[in-house]
C-alpha cells in the first residue's frame, strides 16, 4: 500500500515550487520530492482555498529594507536597537500568476504531468473535530485553518487511513502530536528521511 501524505498549504505551495525546481534541472530537495511522489498525496478543502493566499504573497511581492526591531530587551522596558534588512521580491507578471493558477488546477484536477494531489473534504464531522483540536492553541502557537488540516488528518485516521501530514509548522506538528497523527517536515534542509 501506497504511503499517503496530506500536505499543508505551505508544503503544498513548496512541493510545486519544488518540483518545478527538479523538472528545470535541480532542487535541494530531491530525494524529499521523489519520497512524496512514490506516495499518495492529498490536501484538505482548506488548502485548496488557502494556496490563493499563499500565492498572493509572491505574487503581489515587497519592497524590503530595514526594520527596527523594537523588542524589549530589559525588565525596565529598553526597547532594542537593532535593525534587520528584507530584501525586495519582484512582483509577479501576470503570466507568471496564470502559470501558477494553472498549475494548481492541473494538479487538483489530475490533468498534471508533474504531481496529482487529491481533495480530502470537510464535513460537519470534520468541524467538530477541528473545535476539540484547536484547544490546543492555548499551549501552541497554530491558527484555526490549521485545526482544520488537523481535523482532516484524524478524520482519515478515523476512516482507517494511515496519514502522515507534511508541515513545517512548529504549532501544528505539536497539535498533531498530541493527536497521535504523524508528521513530516520534509522542506527544512537537513531534516533527514520520511517518517
């Protein structure tokens, strides 16, 4: 049987990148890409609405430069001095966003050459789960739609399915701990082999 991974929407978004990265003659994360396309891959009705965010903020790119840092570094309220730089990213042309938005298309519809991923579904079943889940939000830092790849995650778990859910996310890899629901963060360098 085939290994299934649900993707996060940011592993989602890096697999694509990733992959496109290989198909034009390299990427760092080979072996992880080749791992993720012997297996099933899924993503959640949520990240199928969440991937527009994500490319929006590529898309629409930044202008960079300095910021101050402004934290407190004492207990009488000395705030830091240091400043960080961001550099600028190019906004996206037009054809490049169109290519994106196909790609994704392809990808959800099956029609891709490079990668199929397929929808898992919410429910009313899969809401309920998300409400106990996100509790956990107290102790970890994840937002809702989190809670909702997580409820997915269980929610096929529940159905029998043996789910390991690619993220880098601190707060949703600890939400998915306490679930009992494996996890992957197979786009930080040096992490080593799936689980």
């Amino acid at each position: 049987m085939r290994k299934e991974y649900l993707l996060d929407t940011n592993a989602y978004y890096n697999l694509l990148k990733e992959a496109r990265a290989q198909q034009k003659g390299g990427s760092a994360f080979s072996a992880e890409i080749s791992t993720l396309m012997s297996g099933s891959l899924f993503i959640s009705t949520i990240t199928k609405i969440e991937i527009v965010s994500v490319l929006g903020k590529y898309a629409r790119g930044s202008s960079g430069g300095f910021q101050r840092c402004m934290r407190c570094i004492s207990r009488t309220g000395e705030a830091c001095q240091n400043q960080w730089y961001t550099a600028p990213r190019a906004r996206w042309n037009r054809r490049e966003i169109g290519g994106w938005q196909r790609l994704i298309q392809e990808t959800i519809s099956g029609t891709s050459s490079l990668i199929t991923v397929g929808i898992l579904p919410f429910d009313d079943k899969t809401i309920q789960t998300a409400e106990r889940l996100i509790v956990h939000a107290l102790v970890h830092n994840f937002a809702s739609m989190d809670a909702m790849i997580a409820a997915t995650a269980l929610e096929a778990a529940a159905d029998g399915r043996e789910m390991t859910v690619v993220t880098s996310d601190k707060g949703l890899k600890a939400c998915l701990s306490k679930a009992g629901i494996a996890s992957w963060d197979a786009f930080r360098a040096g992490v080593g082999a799936a689980p």
